[in-house]
C-alpha cells in the first residue's frame, strides 16, 4: 500500500466525509482507522495496536516525552485560560467598548483582524491566536462572524510568514534553500539573496492578501460566508448555533466583572506576546552555533516551548490582574477550568489531524505524488503551474505546508535546474504558494485548526467559508503561473494576478445583492 495509489485513500476518503458531514473528528477518526488497516493489511488487531502506538507517540517517542507537541497543547490550555480571565474581568466587554468610541464602523472593525495579521509575522501559529485575542472583542461588537475572523486570520498569517525572511518560517525556508543550490550547484545568488527574489513569484501570497483587503472594503461575501455574515448581523448569532461546542467558546459560565478595564486585556496580551518573542530569541541564540545574526536566531528558534512560556507569563498577569478586582467576582477555579474546556474542541481536532498525518506520512502518500509528477512528461512552460497544483494538493492531502515543503522543494529544484536553471526560483516559489493554497483549504491542516480557535470559530465552517475565496486566489495564480512560463518575468504574471482578483471581486460585488450594510 505504501508509496502506492492506494495511499490516497484515507486522505480522500476524509476530504469526502469532511464534506458530506461537517463533523472533522468522526471524519478524521474514519480516516485514521482505514489508514491503520492499509497499512496492516487489514488486521483488525495490528491496526488498533497502530492507531494506540500512534497516538501514544504525539505525547512519548523513542522512550522520551515529546515535549513539542506538549508545549503547543498545553500553550492552548494557557491561552483558554487567559481568555477566560480576560473576559471573567471584563476587560473584553470594556476594550469593546473602548472599539466603539473609536472604531466607528463594521469596515473598522474588519480591518483590525487584516492588519494584525500583516504586523505579527514571526510566526503562523502565534499570529493564528494572538489576532484572535486582539480582535474578538472588536469584530464581535459589530457582530463579525467568528468564521468571517477565522478567515481574516488565517489568509494574512501564513501568507505573510512566508514570505518573511525574519520569520520560523523564513528561517526554514532559507536553509532549504541552501543545500538545494548547494546541491545543484547553483553559485549566482546565496540562499538569502535567493528567497528575497522569489517574494515576487509567490503569486498566491498576494492573491489571497489581496483578496483580504477586496473582501473588507467591497463587503465580499461569498457562499457559504454569506450565510454566516447575514445570521450574524440579523440574529447577533456569531457562529452556527447548530454547531455546539467551539473552540474559545465560554458558553456564558460566568459572569462578566462589572468594573473591567481596558488593561485587564491589554497587559495580558502584552505579556503573551513580550514572553513569547522573548523566549523565542533567547532559545534560537542558544541553539545557534557560530555567529549569531537575527536570521539565525529565527532559524534555530524553539517556537513551541516559546510560546508555552509566553502563555505562562500571560496566564500569571490575567491571574493577578483578576484577583485584585474587588468582589463580587467568579471563582478562580471556575475561570480556570472554563478556560481549559473552552479550548477542548481545538485540542481534540490537533491530536486527530497530527494522528491522521502520521498515517498518510507512513503511507507514503506525499512521496507517491511527487513520483508521479517526476515521471511525467513536462513542458517546461507549464512547469511552474504544475508544480503550483501539486503542491497544493499534497498540503491538502496531507494538512502540512512544512511537509510539503520539505518534498517538493528539492524535487522542484532539481527538475529546474537540471531542465532550465532560470526557472528554479519560479519553481521554489511554486512550492510555497501551493503549499500555503492547499494548507488554507486542508481540515486537517494544524494553521488552519489554530486559526479557528484564535477566533472561536467552528472549525468545518471556517474550512468551507474559507475555500472559495482561496480558489479565487488559486485560480488567479494559476493564470500568472502560466504567463511566468511563457514569458520567464516575475511582475507581469504578478501584476496580472493582483488585476484578475480585483476584477473577479468586482464582479462578484455587483452581483452580490445581498450584501450587509453597516
């Protein structure tokens, strides 16, 4: 089965049932035991044995805790606490407030979101749930959808991590490249120099950044967020109410402090945000190795344990803060462990989506995609594009940019180096922009699961809500790909991108009568 086309069956079968019923975790569940039998040719006991062996791996491997995930699940914990304190206090409803003085309209509102995300580049994850925290309050006093926020969220946190060199993602980016010029022996351009130049080429970055900032100012709302925009402005209802359970979700267990202010949000998100970067700086000095520049830094970065110790910190201020406020209050044990089982849905859908990757990685499904596109006959004008599709279907497939990453980046490099040199940085680029593509549209992709629960969005909504505005994007870049093919110029493919999504947003306003107005 391995390595074979067989190996597409769990991930397909998962898209499918993902699709058909919106519940991800009985979806991923199915995934993960037709996964196990695959691969134990269908031995019922062989295959449970797997599925135990894998999920006890997430927390203990090779006789040792794996205290990378243990960080980042145990960071989401500090970060439902923090919200809960943050809310209990009522520094959320008083920094609503505040918003409103200021921030006049449902756009203003719209725009926090958008513009955090461009701001916090450092990381994807931290980016994911920091803007969440930061602009819950805002988007929710003027009635934002949490799907129209998770959207928000994750098209300006990935896309613009990636094309940052100063970034965790940066920093893996450029070692990659590195040994791939190394080992093509490509000696015009170092691996710094050559990442800047490809910024350019990765057309479905821009496209989606773009589309962001057509959506907020057009009110674009497409299918299914359609739906979502008007129950909210209607109803006041900011998720489906036949959902259940969401991530961030407090379900009104306790009362909101009376006499909140401004600061119990704000100093325990300075705190979050000041101890994470903090530690990731220390961390990534630590581990360098020779001289230390700020690149390296970011490259050798320990982001989970960062953002554990960010959490920490966060969680101590939102604690202090709370219990200075004068009674009556909530207790702390009440705000505790409403924090905690707010982030409960998040954790459970993280777990099954890094089992069921484990499965498909075992499978050998994203080495058998790559094998298929080795093989074929390629006209090199349409090399970039396929590459383009190809990665954004193995991140789909998969649910792992840095997976995807990590395959198709050596194989993109060499075909283009060994077929035409000059089109080895388009075809990198090609790489990243699918691999972000088909990371925005995967339910089993960890930034998308994350991008979620910094807003407080049901996860499969945030999926469905997201998926056309990134094919719009796809289907522009698809286009530039083909004209870089053709004409081997970075900005006139990019240029022509940036024009078909404004023209294609344009039109879908005009014919959007149903638009919510402020």
């Amino acid at each position: 089965m391995e390595g074979t086309i067989y190996s597409l069956i769990p991930a397909v079968l998962m898209l499918i049932l993902v699709l058909l019923t919106r519940k991800v975790i009985l979806s991923l569940g199915i995934g993960i035991i037709v996964g196990a039998f695959l691969l134990t040719q269908m031995d019922i006991g062989g295959g449970i044995s797997l599925i135990w062996s894998i999920f006890a791996n997430i927390f203990v491997s090779e006789g040792a805790l794996n205290m990378g995930n243990i960080y980042l699940l145990s960071f989401l914990f500090l970060l439902g606490i923090t919200t809960a304190f943050m809310t209990a206090s009522g520094g959320s409803r008083a920094f609503g407030r505040w918003a409103v003085e200021r921030i006049r309209t449902r756009k203003g509102a719209t725009l926090v979101p958008a513009l955090l995300g461009i701001i916090i580049f450092i990381d994807d994850y931290f980016n994911a749930l920091a803007v969440g925290q930061v602009a819950r309050p805002v988007t929710d006093r003027y009635k934002v959808s949490r799907a129209k926020l998770a959207y928000y969220i994750d098209s300006t946190s990935a896309p613009i991590t990636v094309i940052s060199p100063i970034s965790s993602w940066g920093a893996y980016i450029i070692g990659t490249i590195g040994s791939i010029l190394a080992a093509n022996e490509i000696t015009q351009y170092q691996a710094f120099e050559a990442f800047v130049l490809m910024i350019p080429a990765n057309l479905y970055v821009f496209a989606a950044l773009l589309l962001v900032f057509l959506t907020i100012y057009l009110r674009m709302d497409i299918g299914p967020m359609k739906v979502h925009e008007k129950r909210a402005i209607e109803t006041g209802e900011l998720n489906n109410p036949e959902k259940g359970d969401v991530p961030g979700d407090l379900n009104d267990e306790f009362k909101e402090h009376n006499h909140g202010k401004i600061s119990h949000l704000i100093w325990p998100i300075v705190a979050l945000v000041v101890g994470t970067v903090l530690t990731m700086v220390i961390t990534g000095i630590r581990n360098t190795e020779g001289s230390v520049d700020l690149l390296s830094i970011f490259a050798n970065t320990n982001v989970n344990i960062s953002l554990f110790i960010g959490g920490v910190v966060s969680v101590v201020i939102a604690l202090v803060l709370y219990i200075s406020q004068p009674n009556p209050k909530s207790g702390v044990s009440l705000v505790f462990g409403q924090g905690m089982k707010a982030m409960l849905p998040a954790i459970y859908i993280l777990v099954f989506a890094w089992m069921i990757g484990d499965i498909i990685g075992q499978l050998q499904t994203g080495e058998y995609l790559a094998q298929q596109f080795t093989q074929a006959d390629i006209n090199l004008a349409y090399l970039p594009l396929i590459i383009f599709l190809l990665s954004g279907f193995m991140a789909l497939s998969t649910g792992t940019s840095w997976g995807t990453f990590g395959i198709m980046l050596p194989i993109a490099g060499e075909i283009a180096a060994v077929s035409d040199p000059t089109l080895i940085l388009p075809a990198l680029s090609a790489v990243l922009a699918g691999s972000v593509f088909g990371d925005h549209c995967s339910p089993i992709s960890d930034t998308t699961i994350l991008s979620s629960t910094g807003a407080g969005s049901n996860h499969i909504d945030h999926v469905l809500t997201q998926l056309p505005y990134a094919l719009i994007a796809a289907g522009a870049a698809s286009i530039g790909y083909v004209i870089l093919g053709l004409t081997g110029g970075v900005w006139l493919p990019l240029l022509l991108t940036l024009i078909i999504v404004g023209v294609v947003a344009i039109i879908i306003h005009k014919f959007n009568h149903s638009q919510p107005t402020e």
